[in-house]
C-alpha cells in the first residue's frame, strides 16, 4: 500500500509530458513573498493514473517561508464517511533524476488532515504543514525532520483517500493513519482524487524535449 501511494505521482506526470497544460493560478499575498496557487482537483480511476476533473472542486495552496497551508473543496465519491487528505513533498523537483521526479521517491508522505464527510458529499479539507511539522497523523515516508525544506518551490502532490463508513471507536485511527478503516489493508480504502501543484517545475522541466 506505502509503495502505491508513492507511485501516485507518476500517472500525473506522465500526463503531463504527453501535453498535459497546468491550470495553475499563481498570485502574491501579503508582504512577506507569499504566494496563493489554485489548482483542479482530479480524480483517480485505477489508484495512480490521472482521471477527468472534479466538476466544480479545486485546491489551493499558500507557500510561504513558514511552510505551506492548503485548502480542497471537493465532491468525494465514495459516499459517506472518513476521508483524508496526504501530503507528498519533492523538496527539489529541479534536481530529479528523471522527468518531473516521475521515477524519485518523495523526500516526504504524511497525513495532512482528515474529516468525517456527511451524506451530500461536499468537503472541505484544511491543512497546514511547516518544516519538521508537527505532523497531523502519520508519516509513512521520507525523514519527517527535516521533513519540508522548500515551501517556495517544492512539488506539491495532494492525495484525497477514503477510508470507508466512520467506525464507532476507529474514527481517530481512520483520519491520521493510511491504512485506518481498511480490513488487511484492503477496500473498502482508496485513492479517490489527486491535485498537483508543480513547485519550481513550473518552467523548464515542464519541456516536453527533456523527456
């Protein structure tokens, strides 16, 4: 299951050198060089490759030199219950080996935060992460100290996963751990969406020539 969710990115941004065109908006906050990004938010059919848009859901995230802070307003579809949202950090996409970190491991994959989710299936999910945390819930990749390094230009990949119907006692476990509510691991768990925010991967390594 760890191995799955690191392979998350690689659906997205192989996508993204077969012409894939980001959707980012990009603006200044404040006055200490803090920046406000807003991206789609996309579904996930098979648990890695990148699927159609949620109609109407989007994400942002605010970068600045304390960390990050981000917000995912979405419809979920797996129907009522627990969900939450991951964080996968790449400290510094512009140094990956291969095209856009396709093949790099993340420096970083933590629990951000989690909600319980009504019938309706409208969520939003708030999270905030800063250099060596504190940490929501679990990491379950990478050295959580220093954890985040790059705020600024760090590739941001955002993973929304159901962990089933809120489980009277298990909630708590179902909201911090990746594999909360999931009997062996297994359904009635997935990976239902993903956002990407491309960091410092914005200008050159977006060329498809580097493939």
């Amino acid at each position: 299951m760890k191995r799955k969710l690191l392979l998350l990115p690689t659906g997205f941004l192989f996508l993204i050198a077969l012409g894939f065109t980001s959707q980012v908006s990009v603006q200044r906050v404040g006055a200490e060089g803090a920046t406000r990004e807003t991206q789609p938010v996309y579904t996930t059919p098979d648990g890695f490759l990148l699927g159609p848009a949620v109609h109407g859901a989007y994400a942002t995230l605010v970068r600045n030199q304390n960390g990050l802070t981000t917000n995912v307003h979405t419809t979920v579809m797996s129907g009522p219950g627990a969900y939450t949202v991951w964080w996968v950090i790449f400290n510094d996409p512009a140094s990956c080996q291969f095209y856009l970190c396709t093949f790099d491991e993340p420096d970083l994959v933590v629990n951000a935060t989690g909600k319980i989710v009504p019938s309706g299936g409208v969520a939003n999910l708030s999270a905030w992460l800063g250099p060596g945390g504190p940490y929501s819930g679990e990491v379950i990749f990478g050295d959580p100290e220093p954890g985040l390094t790059n705020p600024a230009g760090a590739l941001i990949v955002l993973v929304v996963r159901y962990h089933g119907p809120a489980i009277p006692g298990s909630v708590p476990e179902q909201l911090t751990t990746f594999l909360g509510g999931c009997p062996g691991g297994g359904a009635p768990c997935v990976d239902e969406q993903l956002v990407v925010f491309p960091g410092d991967c914005s200008g050159d390594c977006l060329d498809p020539s580097k493939l």
